[in-house]
C-alpha cells in the first residue's frame, strides 16, 4: 500500500486539488520509465504504458486500503481510501436518474456505464460510510437487471459509449459472471427471489456450439480437461465459470469469486431450503481450485493450451483455443496468475470446505468485523500529500 502513495499524491497530478482531498490523483492502469518519479498522468514525465484511470481499478485501491485501516486499525490508510473515493465521485459521478459512475475517467474518459465497476463502487461507500456515493452506485445496478433482452434474469453489462454517461444499452453486450457474482457479495441485490433466479441462470451449463464453432449463449457453468498435465496418466477433469456468455472456457478467479458468492448464498438458506444444485456446484470449483493449487503450486488463468495467435483464429471447438476466452476482446492464457491465485486464496480464506462456516472477513465487498477508523491523521503521507 505504501508503495502507491507517491503515485496518489504528487503535485501537478491529473486529479488534483478536490476539496478535503488536496493533490490526490487517481491511479493510472500502470506505470513505466527507470525513474522512482511516477511522473504525471496525460503530461510529460515518466512514461506511462497505459495512462487510462479504471474506475473499477480506481475502486479496488481503496478497498484494500480501507481493509487494511480496519484490520490494523490505521486511521490513515482509511484517510487515503476516502480521498481516493472523493476524487472517483468528483469525475465520475452521472446525476441522471441512471446514477452510477462512468467506467473511464481524465485524461482519456471513456463515457460508458459499468455494472461491474459500480458494485465495486457501492461496496467502498458502504465500507466507507458514504451513503450517497452507495446509493449513486445502488440506483444503477438495480435498473440493469433485465435490462439486456438476451439474459432477462440477469444484470446488463452497462451502458454504451457514445457520450458523457450515456445510457443506451449495447446489443451485442454479455452477461458478465463478475457482474452477476461480485453483486451477491456486496449485497448489492437485496431481493432474495432475485438472488435465486440469478443464481440459477448463471449456473446453467454454457457448453455448445454454434455452425462455425462459436459458443452458444448459455449459461456460464463449464468443465474443462486439463490436456497438457503430464504428471500421471489422467488428466483432470475440472469444473467452473466462464468470464462471460460470450466466452469459451473456464476462468478462474471468476471461478473463485462466484465459489464464494454461490457460499454466501447458500450460508443464508435454512437446511430445509438449500438449494442442492449450488451446493454442489460450490463443492466442485472449490475442489477444481484446490487441485490447480496442487497441481501448479498456484492458479492458472486457464487450463487450455495454445498462444495468442490461436484466440485470434476464433475458433473455439479445437484442442488449444488459446486459452480460456473472455468474450470481451481478450483471452486469459494458460500461465500462473497473481489474480487468479489471489482469489482462490480469498476462497479458501472465506470458506475452505463444505463444513466450515463463512467468514465475511475474507469478503472484499463486506465490512470488516473490526470499524474503519474515521479520525484525520495523515503521518502514512509523502510530505506532498498535505
């Protein structure tokens, strides 16, 4: 964490100056040039592989500071986390009576709606006591159920591009499984009978294809052979969700995630009420990850074979596809991931066997069992920073 501050608060930074949050400048997607100077965003300085602010990336940075000011009970870490918040609303926020946050802020705003990144939104205010920042983010999210004819008893990925927190639904958009799972875990959707009916539809089995090799838009439930294990003879079969509808094989910190999200759920049924077909689809992807750990010694991102050039070709139904296929512009690759192990850590942590009860600690999208401390106090800074 400490390592990102002089990035957050530097003179001249492209978000600078709001009030109560002097010099704070959200993050950039990430980072280059030989210099400690992180230099500054859409100006001259250290050169930046990608400049674009992510408001969903933007979000995560004050989650994890604001977990950490609750755990270590450090009031300025959680400081940071309402700067960081603060400047997110300041250049974000869409006042129409859609709310939300647009998903790209300056110096290279993107104007579309993100379902994903105003869960990630709502929970940070939640954490953070910003009732009206949790209610912008909750206003959206709720009206993008059914919003995307194709997946009726689903969430819309968002909204299209085409100007400032524009609200036209894309046609061709997916039913995203981060979407879908990520708001089960901020209680994002309060409606139990919804909660019930997502969950269902997310989990039906995705497999088929279409003529010319393409999935067909199912549900998001996978199984996919790790064919290129060489370590005895049989090769494992694993079970779990793809990134999206649209996608083409397991992916799996979406896996992790939605392995938690089904628990939360299923911890919430009385014995009488659980739904069998969950369970046991909890029980499965936890114990795919756990044989990936075992396996590997960390979590791929996928267990198909094949390189870039192979996603390219766009054909699904051959024995290396190019990894696993988001369905959203971009493969995940057959390498050892941080995110993708991270999240099955995050897993383990939240609930390691079918017989353990959950703990909410390990949920990013949850309050902390210990207060985020709200004193002013700011000794974690640069001296720029105040």
């Amino acid at each position: 964490l400490d390592s990102l501050l002089s990035a957050l608060y530097r003179q001249g930074g492209a978000a600078a100056s709001y009030a109560g949050a002097v010099n704070v400048s959200l993050l950039a997607s990430s980072y280059g040039g030989t210099s400690s100077d992180t230099g500054t965003l859409g100006t001259e300085g250290v050169p930046t592989p990608d400049a674009s602010v992510d408001t969903g990336s933007n979000a995560w940075v004050p989650l994890a500071f604001a977990h950490y000011a609750a755990a270590a009970q450090a009031p300025c870490y959680a400081m940071v986390a309402r700067d960081i918040l603060r400047a997110i609303r300041v250049e974000g926020a869409c006042n129409d009576d859609l709310g939300g946050f647009m998903g790209q802020l300056p110096p290279q705003e993107l104007f579309y709606r993100s379902t994903e990144h105003n869960v990630e939104m709502l929970a940070l205010a939640r954490l953070l006591e910003d009732a009206q920042a949790e209610q912008q983010a909750a206003k959206f999210i709720h009206q993008m159920y059914a919003q995307n004819q194709a997946y009726g008893h689903s969430y819309s990925e968002g909204t299209a591009g085409a100007t400032s927190c524009d609200r036209a639904q894309p046609t061709d958009s997916a039913m995203v499984g981060d979407v879908i799972f990520w708001s089960l875990l901020a209680d994002a959707e309060t409606d139990q009978d919804r909660v019930g009916t997502i969950l269902k539809f997310a989990t039906l089995a995705a497999n088929g294809y279409d003529a010319q090799g393409q999935p067909t838009q199912k549900g998001l439930w996978a199984q996919d052979v790790d064919s290129l294990w060489r370590d005895g003879l049989a090769k494992p079969t694993l079970s779990g969700v793809q990134f999206s509808s649209k996608g083409h094989g397991i992916q799996w910190a979406a896996t992790a995630g939605a392995a938690m999200a089904m628990a939360r759920s299923i911890s919430r049924q009385d014995a009488s009420g659980k739904d069998k077909d969950v369970a046991g689809k909890v029980e499965q992807a936890r114990d795919s990850l756990k044989t990936l750990l075992a396996m590997y010694g960390g979590v791929p991102a996928s267990v198909l074979g094949g390189n870039y050039e192979a996603w390219r070709s766009g054909k699904a139904d051959v024995s290396f596809p190019g990894g696993s296929d988001t369905g959203l512009g971009w493969p995940c690759l057959r390498y050892l991931n941080v995110v993708d192990s991270a999240w099955t850590g995050l897993l383990l942590l939240y609930q390691a066997s079918e017989s353990d009860s959950v703990n909410e600690d390990a949920n990013p999208f949850a309050r902390p069992r210990n207060p985020v401390p709200t004193l002013e106090e700011y000794s974690c800074l640069p001296s720029s920073g105040r």
